[in-house]
C-alpha cells in the first residue's frame, strides 16, 4: 500500500487525540491540587488502561478493517480481536482466574469476600468495554472515510461522464451541413465566382472557430455571435428567394461567457424545418443580452417533414436540452411552441 502524506498527516492527528485524552484528567488533576506527583501517579495509571484501546484501536484501523471487515469476514474479526485482547491482557486473566495460594487466618484458610470479586469483575467490565469502544470508533472512522472516498470518486466519475457527454453533444452539428455548403460553394463558383470565394472564406473561419476555440467550458459570447453570423450565411446559400431571413444581435457585452455552439442546432432546426422550395418561408433569429441573461429567440415558418424524410427527427434538439441540463440544472428557460404554423422557441441562460 503506498503511504501518502495526507496518510502521514492523519495517523499523527490521531496520535494527538489519544495524547489529549491521556493528559486531559492529569492536568485537570494539576490545576486542582498543583501537585505534580498526583498527576504523574494518575498520568501513569491511565496509560496503563489506555494501552489497549491504544493498540486495539491502530490494530483495527490500519490491519482488521481493510483485511476482515471490509470483506465482511466478521466472525474472523470478531475472533481476531478477543485473541489480541488476551494477548496484551494474559498476565492479568491468568491472575484473575489462577487459585489463589493457600493463607491461613486464625487457623483456617483466607477467602476473598464476594464483594471485592464482584468489585474485580465489575472493574474488567468496564474496562473490556472501553476496548470495545475503541475498537468500534476505529471501525466507525474508517468507514466514514471510505464512504467519503467512494462519494468523492463517484463524484468524479461522474463529472468525467459528464465533460465527456457535454463534449459529445457540443460536437453534434450536423456533418451534413458541411457537405452541402461544400456542395453548394462548389456550384456557386460556376455563377459567381466572387460570392463562392466569400463562402470559402465564411466557411475557413467558421470551420477555425469550431476547432480550435471551442475547446474551453465558456467562451465570449462576441465570438459565437460571429460564428452564428457566418453559419447563417453559409445556411442561406441552400435557400431560393422566397426565403426570408432575418437576423438581430443586441449584446451588451461582447465579453459575457456563454457554453461555445449552444444555439447552433435549434439555427440549422430552423432552416430544416423553416424552409420550402416552393412556398414563402421565413426565419427570424435574434439574440440579445438583458442584465445577467442572455436570450435566444427564433421564430420560423414550420413545414412538417414527411415520415421519409428523418432529417427532422428532432435528435439535436433533444441532444441541445440534454446539454442544458447538465450546464444549468433548471436554472434556464425553455419556451416552445407552434402558432398560425410559425415554430416559436426562446431560451434564456444566465450569465
């Protein structure tokens, strides 16, 4: 087992709690008569009772919890600890129960009156109970620390499980998008060259955002308005002229953090469901910053895709309040809704 210094620590600080309790009744004893005789002779008494709760105690702490009793081997433990109990305590069992030698007293033999049996008897009692004690507040310990332990690995894990499932869903647009952009820069450069040059180089920083400065908890809210802007251009070019799409930023401070790409999926929802090729359609989003809370609102005509078409299965807005879940934990607003076939939905993060 390798030995720690927080190991060290904490078998010090329990050496200093038995010194405590060792020396507590002598200098009380020494502050009531100044006597120091009188605390030496008490300080030398109670070092003789506390010797074995002493041993018994580091016994069962560092060697019977971690080799019986967290095994659940309890009959063993049990039997372990009455044999180290007779073993520092066989000199006086042996007095105690050995036949005493034979005394005369005016003629007869000398019988100890019950009495002081009784008295004997009551004495080791207490003083097997005070083993117990020490045993079970070793016990009681040790097990409050594990059971810390255990919370706080469980607590890790489970913080792991998260960073890796909020990475998961951060990285969950959808690599579609980026083959039909490529699709379409690649037919926009046989009717306007200048305008796919423009998309190339929306779609180089929008590409250099997502990799390399989305790797933190929390970036500037005036970075992932900037990257919306261009992921908004790059979706328009999928779009005819009968759609509309409009776009407000209002933010306060361009330095409020935020989690990177958290409204990118209800953006591309948007155009998903928002667009057809042959009726009016129109999409409006708008961000904007109110005290300590940051609003996203977007609003868009909605046409229902058929049950061929899974390309609105709804997955990356489930994934988007999954992942607001576990940032917030209730502490957002989410609003849904559908109105006169206009999709409504508006969250609100606070800063």
């Amino acid at each position: 087992m390798k030995i720690i210094k927080k190991d060290i620590w904490f078998f010090l600080a329990q050496l200093a709690v038995w010194l405590v309790v060792l020396l507590l009744v002598p200098l009380a004893t020494l502050l009531a008569t100044r006597s120091f005789g009188d605390a030496r002779t008490i300080a030398m008494m109670l070092s003789f009772s506390l010797m074995s709760p002493f041993i018994l105690y580091f016994f069962n702490f560092y060697v019977l919890w971690k080799w019986l009793w967290a095994k659940r081997r309890y009959v063993l433990f049990f039997l372990a600890n009455i044999v180290a109990f007779l073993a520092i305590h066989w000199r006086a069992i042996y007095m105690f129960f050995a036949p005493p030698p034979p005394h005369h007293h005016h003629g007869g033999e000398f019988q100890m009156p019950t009495v002081a049996w009784l008295g004997y008897a009551s004495n080791f009692f207490i003083y097997f109970l005070l083993n117990v004690i020490a045993i079970t507040a070793a016990i009681v310990i040790r097990h409050f620390i594990q059971m810390r332990k255990i919370r706080k690995q469980l607590e890790e894990e489970k913080h792991k499980t998260t960073e890796a499932e909020l990475a998961w869903l951060k990285n969950q647009i959808n690599p579609h998008f980026l083959f039909n952009t490529l699709n379409n820069i690649s037919s926009l450069t046989q009717i306007d060259p200048d305008a796919a040059q423009d998309a190339i180089a929306q779609l180089s920083d929008l590409l250099r955002y997502a990799i390399y400065k989305t790797d933190t908890k929390m970036v500037p809210v005036g970075g992932e308005v900037e990257f919306m802007r261009d992921y908004i251009a790059l979706m328009q070019l999928r779009c005819n002229e009968k759609t509309e799409v409009t776009t407000k930023f209002d933010i306060e401070n361009p330095q409020a953090q935020l989690p990177p790409l958290l409204f990118i999926s209800f953006i591309e929802n948007a155009f998903k469901h928002g667009v057809s090729s042959n009726r009016k359609s129109t999409i409006d989003i708008h961000l904007y910053q109110h005290d300590d809370t940051i609003v996203f609102e977007c609003d868009n005509t909605n046409y229902p895709k058929t049950d061929k078409d899974r390309s609105g299965s709804g997955v990356g807005l489930e994934n988007s309040r999954r992942r607001l879940n576990l940032l917030y934990d209730g502490k957002y607003i989410w609003e849904q809704s559908v109105e006169n076939e206009i999709y409504h939905i508006k969250i609100s993060i606070p800063t």
